[in-house]
C-alpha cells in the first residue's frame, strides 16, 4: 500500500456534512421560495416541464384555438416539451386543457421557463380587468 491508500478517504469521498440537517441533529427549517403560488411538474432537466397558476383574464377573456374565448377562473399552464413552450388554459378545477393562441413558440433553454409563465400571469392575470 502506498501512503495515499493507508491515509483514508478524502475529503472528496466523505461527502457533504450537513445533509440537510444542522449541527444539533434537527431538520433544516424552510425558506421563502421564489415563485410561490406557482407549481411546478419537472420531468427532469431535458425532460417536459410545466409551471401553472390561477389567473383570472381581464375583459375579453383569453382566446384558445379549441374552444374561442374563455373567461372567469381559469388556472395557466406554461408547458416546455421537446424545445418549445406552449401556454395551456382551463376553466379552475376542470378537466379540459385549451391551447392559448399564437403562444406556441421556441425555447432553447428550458431554464427560461419560469420567466416565460411569470410574463404570461402578467400578462393574462387582470382580475381587476
């Protein structure tokens, strides 16, 4: 054995030391995290992700290519599938999703994906019309 071996595992080889937990044993508390309201679905870092929030659009609802013109509670979903983005919208609570129109467009980065669903809650979410 050389003095490498016999000397034990590095630093490197032990891992981190806190996992998730602090010096006296006791679980980390929680933080703020950014984005609250909004969900998340991840299918991993390449994989489809979504991000949704309930919305209610100003006077004149949000046009889909589906059904025309929805208005009242709705939840969005800002999707991210094999390098495009497309925002989705339902009546709250319902089953059927409805594709908003012209909002399928290309995203190279999925990391852009949080600031694309935060500009389309801005911009569709006037519930004060």
């Amino acid at each position: 054995m050389t003095a490498a071996e016999e000397s034990g595992p590095t630093t490197e080889e032990k891992g981190p030391a806190a996992a998730g937990m602090t010096a006296d044993g006791t679980a980390e508390t929680s933080a703020a995290v950014p984005g609250a309201g909004m969900v998340a679905d991840s299918g991993g870092a390449a994989g489809p992700q979504s991000r949704t929030s309930d919305i209610v659009p100003g006077p004149g609802g949000v046009m889909t290519d589906e059904v025309g013109v929805v208005t009242g509670d709705l939840t969005l979903r800002t999707e991210y599938t094999d390098g495009k983005i497309t925002l989705r919208v339902q009546y709250k609570d319902a089953d059927e999703w409805y594709a908003v129109t012209g909002t399928s467009v290309a995203l190279a980065d999925p990391a852009g994906l949080d600031a694309v669903h935060g500009v389309a809650v801005g911009l569709l979410n006037r519930p004060e019309g």
